[in-house]
C-alpha cells in the first residue's frame, strides 16, 4: 500500500491538464518555475511518521481512509492541486475494495510519473509508460 501512495503521490506533481488540442503545430514548451519550500529532514520525518501512526493502510481500513485524507491535506497545504479519486474496484473474491486512485486518470491527467517501490526507483518517465511497467509488475507479483 505504501508504494502506491508513493506513486500516486509523486505522479500527483506531474499533473496538468489534458485540453486535447486538436491543431497540428506544437506550442513551445514553457519554462515552468516552481516554488518549492527547502528540505526539512525533521519535518520529513514527522510526515512519515504520521502516516506510520495511522497503521494499516491496505484498502477497506480505517488506516487506509484517513491517510489519504492526511496526504491530499498536507498536499493542498503545500499548493498542489489535489483531486480525490474514489473508486470501488472488485478484488479477486468479489469484495469491493475502496481505492484512492485510478491508474487510468494517473495516464490521461500526469505527463510524467515517478515510480518508487520500497524506496527504489523503478520507473521515472512518460506516465503511459511508467503505468504500464507498473501494471506488468504488478501482475507478475514483482512489487
């Protein structure tokens, strides 16, 4: 479960719009300055820690709801832009699973997406491509 927060997280700073333009001739890219507040390894750990102090987060659990609830507040906080996802998904018995995410939305909303597995990077890169890798592993049980 923490590793598709921390995909769904760092996919979330890669998010635009999608406006579907539909003329041939490319807008130049834009330099984009973002202002980001500096490292603060006491306040990283304390968001850590606040996840852990929710206990389990596999879907269903109380866990799961108000860790979300914590990561789209504390996003929001920081000037990300934060749209919750909620889905019901079956699982392999039947029992509807409430999920946070939409894989789908990550590849229509993100261009880019970052892909951390146990603290590993393991995919970083065009989100079609990262979510595809991702789904792969995921199936083949590699995560």
């Amino acid at each position: 479960m923490l590793l598709l927060t921390a995909f769904i997280l760092l996919s979330a700073f890669s998010c635009g719009t999608n406006n579907n333009k539909t003329n041939s001739v490319q807008e130049p890219e834009k330099n984009i300055t973002v202002k980001a507040p500096q490292f603060d390894a006491d306040s990283a750990y304390k968001y850590i820690q606040a996840q852990v102090d929710f206990g389990p987060r596999n879907p269903n659990s109380k866990g799961h709801a108000a860790c979300g609830e914590y990561l789209a507040t504390k996003l929001a906080e920081h000037g990300a832009k934060v749209t919750n996802q909620n889905v019901e998904l079956p699982a392999y018995d039947g029992t509807l699973l409430f999920v946070s995410h939409d894989i789908n939305q990550v590849q229509q909303l993100c261009q880019r997406s970052i892909w951390l597995d146990h603290g590993v990077l393991r995919g970083d890169g065009p989100s079609r491509e990262v979510c595809a890798d991702y789904v792969r592993a995921m199936e083949a049980g590699e995560t």
